[in-house]
C-alpha cells in the first residue's frame, strides 16, 4: 500500500485527516510504520510484544469492511488456531473479515493488540476464516523494539 511513497492520508475516527510519513515498511507483509502529528493527544493502544493469543481466546477486529461508510466496525470471534503459511507465522480467527479490514487491529477483551488482520481464506464453502499478523512479529519485522 505504500510502496514507493512516504507520504500517505490518515483518516481517524473522528473525521480528522492528516498526512502521515512512511517510517518503516515491510512489502512481505504489507505493514507499515506511519508518523502523524495530531494536534489534539491521542489514545494509543497497548501492544501484546510477547504474548500470543491463545486458542479459544475471545478477540474483535476492528477495520472498515467494504469502504468508508462501515469506517470502525467491530467484529467479534475466537483465536481458532496459529499458522504458519508460506513463512509467515499468523494467528487464525473466525472474526468476520472483510476487503477493508486489512491493516487494522485484531484485539482481546483488554483491548491489548494481538495483531494486524491481513487476510482471509475464500472459496466455496469457505467461511470464517480470517488470519492477522501476531504483534510480535509486527517488531520483527519493521525492526523495531518495544518500550514499555
């Protein structure tokens, strides 16, 4: 999404646009680094940078399937399993994911993030079946290091 730029919008829920800059990216796993400077403080989420979901856990992801209008829904669901495909270690869900809801939070009852919702098994006879990319393996690979 934003390879070759640095400069991308940021829309919050509040309707506040800004433009973010591209600190770091991954194109493997599509994750990406943005810096905005907002003029109001802003809640951060806290980051799961060790812990792994565990089976059966109850979990919401939060995204904007199928475009702005449904911007910030909440779906709910259970860790169903860990994976590992194509190299890549996910965390799988039945949380309903939909196009849009890629790149947003997978979260637990806490709301600590557990991961980035990245994709989504499809076909026939295929649903409930999402994946997202664990928290910890969001520092891997942006390089990054967490502080507490």
């Amino acid at each position: 999404v934003v390879e070759g730029t640095d400069k991308v919008k940021v829309k919050l829920k509040s309707g506040d646009e800004y433009e973010g800059t591209v600190l770091r990216y991954d194109e493997n796993t599509d994750l990406a680094l943005v810096k905005i400077n907002a003029k109001d403080a802003l809640t951060s989420l806290n980051i799961s940078a060790e812990k792994e979901a565990g089976l059966g856990d109850e979990v919401f992801a939060i995204g904007t399937p199928l475009g702005e209008e449904l911007n910030q829904t909440v779906s709910k669901g259970v860790i169903s399993g860990e994976r590992k495909i194509e190299d890549m270690q996910l965390i799988q869900t039945d949380v309903k994911v939909n196009p849009g809801n890629s790149g947003g939070a997978l979260v637990d009852t806490k709301g600590v993030l557990l991961g980035i919702v990245n994709a989504k098994a499809s076909g026939s006879g295929v649903e409930g079946i999402g994946f997202a990319i664990p928290a910890y393996k969001i520092f891997e690979k942006l390089n990054l290091k967490y502080k507490q």
